[in-house]
C-alpha cells in the first residue's frame, strides 16, 4: 500500500486546526475569550464596582468587535455589551440568580 502524499497529510492536519484556531466572530458567532482588554475590564470596573465576571464572548456586532461579558452584581445576574475600545453599549440586569 502506498502512503498518502504529503501534501494530502498535511492539509488533513492543517485545515481542521486552522479552522479550529480562527475566531468565530469572523463568521457571525461567538468565541469564548479567556483574557479581557485593560481599558475594557476598567470600563465595567468603574461603572459596576463589584460585577464578578462569569463568562466572555468576544463577537461581532454590526461589523463593531465586542465583548459579550456576563457575570452577578450585588447577586443578580447582569450582562453587559462593551466595544473594544471601553464604550458600553448595553447593560441588562436580570435580577437575583
């Protein structure tokens, strides 16, 4: 048996990884972001002293990248939309978890 050409191994090992490390926000959805901007993490810090940060999206809005942060203040659940560079665009407090 013959091996597979090289070239067909590595777009087999390439492709998929590629796909897998290119953000999801470039085709309308969402990636789950593990670090945050400084000036957006002191934007919600000055206006939620408090909020604790549960989970981050980054996303594409209206071709605007933004954060997509969900967390509690004072024990009730929030989300808030921010662009990358600190501007808050919406806030939605959903009252007590």
């Amino acid at each position: 048996m013959n091996a597979p050409p090289v070239a067909t191994i590595l777009c087999r090992l390439i492709v998929p990884a590629v796909l897998l490390m290119t953000p999801n926000f470039l085709f309308g959805g969402s990636d789950k972001v593990t670090e945050i901007p400084d000036v957006v993490t002191a934007a919600v810090a000055a206006a939620f002293p408090g909020f604790e940060l549960q989970k981050a999206k980054l996303k594409k809005d209206d071709g605007v990248e933004v954060y997509k942060l969900e967390g509690t203040i004072d024990g009730s659940r929030a989300e808030v939309i921010i662009a990358i560079d600190g501007t808050l665009l919406e806030i939605e407090i959903k009252g007590k978890k």
